[in-house]
C-alpha cells in the first residue's frame, strides 16, 4: 500500500509540473490576446493621413481593419454628429472614433467606458496622429455625449 501511495504522489507530482510547464508556455500569449483591440476605419477618398493615423494605431497596440471609403455613411450609422467630422470614422469597442485621435485617448476610452458615442478631433490639426508636421496646432480631444453634446476629453496644447 506504501509503494502505491507513492507512485500515485510521483504520478500527480508528474502531472503538476506537466501542467505547470504548459501553463509557462501559453502564459506569455494570454496577455498578448487579452491586449488585441480592433478598430475598424473607413477612410475618406485618396487620404493619405488616414493611414498615417491607421499606422499610429497599429504601432500603439490595435489591430485595425481598413475600408477605403464610406466615412461618411459610418459616421452616420455610429450617430456622430457631422459637426464633428473629418476624413475618416472607426469604430472600437462600440465607440466612434472620428478624426486623428491619438491612442492615448482610445486606450483612456476603452478603461474609462463612458456613456458616450465615442472621441472626435474635428478637422485635421497639424501635429496630431496622422498629421505628422513640425507645426503642431492646438486641439481637443471632444468626448461626444449619447445627446450629441461635445464636452473636452482631453487637450493637446
């Protein structure tokens, strides 16, 4: 009886660090999954800063999903408001994304989870993401409420 409990010690001993071993190896994976984000953009026609903003998206962490045209009708379906538009709309998590929003303010969006439509940078400021220039305008990163109202999610100065 001796011998058989102890095989059946070495047996789930094996077996702990089987899993053990296993659960190291997938570990390293689980946060990079966790972490994938995806934005879909629709871009405005012939926009070169579209995909600078895409290319600012993806070195910050997003998996994004590109659709050459068709902002306007996205911004629609998303119901931002065309006051706040600009050359291309996304879409993550449930939110819009209109304009070159930084990836700071996406992540903040996404942690944050306010009851709102999403973020839009009206225009194209010089300096934002996107807009790479050695000018850099001033603008706000406008949190646009259910109602359609902009409140100042977040200042670059």
């Amino acid at each position: 009886m001796d011998a058989m409990k102890h095989d059946t010690r070495m047996s789930l001993s094996r077996r702990d660090v089987t899993l053990a071993l296993a659960g190291a190896a997938i570990a390293p994976v689980l946060p990079a999954l966790a972490a994938t984000t995806v934005v879909e953009v629709w871009t405005g026609p012939s926009c070169s800063c579209c995909h600078g903003w895409v290319d600012h998206l993806k070195a910050n962490g997003f998996t994004v999903t590109t659709h050459d045209g068709g902002n306007t009708d996205a911004r629609a379906r998303l119901g931002m408001p065309v006051d706040f538009g600009s050359c291309h709309t996304g879409v993550v998590e449930g939110y819009a994304l209109e304009g070159h929003v930084p990836a700071r303010e996406v992540q903040r969006l996404l942690a944050d989870r306010p009851d709102a439509i999403g973020l839009a940078v009206p225009g194209m400021p010089r300096g934002s993401p996107g807009m790479e220039s050695s000018v850099h305008d001033a603008y706000d990163v406008l949190l646009i409420s259910r109602d359609g109202r902009p409140s100042v999610f977040q200042s670059y100065r």
